[in-house]
C-alpha cells in the first residue's frame, strides 16, 4: 500500500495555472476543427477513467475529490509545459542546454513531445516525454 506522505503535491497559483488554461484554450479551438476525433478521445478518457476508479475502489484506494481534480490537471499541465517550451526562444535553448548536458538520459531523445487534439496517440507519446525527463 502507499502511504499518502509519499506524495507531495505543492499547488500554489502560478505560471502553470496559465499555461492549463492556455492549453485548455488550445484544445477547445482544436476540437472545433477535428471531425469528431477529440469527442472520441473525451468519451475514450472518461470511459478509462471510471472504470480506473471502479479498479482502485476494489483494492481499496481512495481518492479525495481534491486529489482527484489535481489528476486531471496532469494532462493539460504536460501538454502546456510541452507547447510553451517550443513556443519560448529562451525556454527551448535552456531546455536543450539542460538534456545535453545531463548525462542520465538515455537514448537519443532531445525534445518534449507535444501534445495533438487531432493526432492518434499524441496524448501518450506528450505524457510518456515527460516522464522520460
């Protein structure tokens, strides 16, 4: 079992309370523009998402309603952490000065994947960047 002094969580206002708002921003303008592809993915999630609180009820975890809305911060918080690094002249220097010389990566990866509303997949190869980072 994981105890809960595990996770620290430090949720203060700040630049990434914009960035998940300008992601959410980005999104909505993209689901205009999909033909259906971002309705697919919502009901696609939320399916997944039930039923992962279906599975962790059944084992016994439990999930606070504020630890519940943090986790769906996750997504738009990657995904805008991704876009305004490719967005930032300065940021992307920094980002890249950082990787080359970090001599604990392995493999040949330099960059954040971002995330696309109208790409298959773009949500775990965006989520997957980040934790390689």
């Amino acid at each position: 079992m994981v105890d809960e002094d595990d996770f620290i969580v430090e949720e203060n206002a700040s630049e990434s309370d914009e960035l998940v708002l300008e992601e959410a921003n980005f999104d909505n303008n993209a689901i205009a523009d999909d033909d259906g592809h971002a309705a697919f993915n919502h009901a696609t999630v939320y399916s997944l998402h039930d039923k992962a609180v279906t599975l962790m009820k059944k084992k016994g975890i439990k999930v606070t309603q504020e630890e519940e809305q943090m986790a769906t911060q996750i997504m738009p918080r990657v995904s805008g952490l991704a876009h305004h690094v490719h967005d930032s002249t300065n940021l992307h220097q920094e980002f890249d000065k950082l990787v080359s010389k970090n001599q604990d990566l392995k493999g040949t990866k330099k960059t954040l994947d971002q995330q696309v509303p109208t790409q298959w997949n773009s949500d775990f190869t965006c989520l997957n960047a980040h934790l390689y980072f």
